[in-house]
C-alpha cells in the first residue's frame, strides 16, 4: 500500500460514518443524548462494515 491508498483507506470510515449518522439522524424524530450516541455507534459498526464489505468486492 502507497501513501495515496492508505490517506483514502482511513478516510472512507469517517465518510460512511458521518453519511450513515446523518442517516440515522434524518429517521430519528426527536433527537436525545442517548439516541445520539446509539446512532453514532451503529453508524461507526455500518461505516466498518462498508469498508469491508467494498475491501472484500474490489481485492484492495
């Protein structure tokens, strides 16, 4: 892995994580500490798995 590759690879996590949050925050009716937190976690397990799954389809 070059430079180039490994910056992208640690930025996708938080790109699918801040997408996926805002997911979340869009099907949240009313917005509390613990539902943000609850979100922001399960949106953390989905952005991992994305990566994953998209490592796991492309070999890279």
């Amino acid at each position: 892995m070059n430079r180039r590759t490994t910056l992208l690879a640690v930025a996708e996590v938080p790109l699918w994580w801040a997408a996926l949050t805002a997911l979340w925050l869009v099907f949240v009716t009313t917005v509390d500490p613990l539902e943000l937190a609850v979100g922001a976690g399960a949106a953390l397990l989905g952005a991992l798995a994305a990566r994953a799954a998209r490592r796991a389809v492309t070999g890279r």
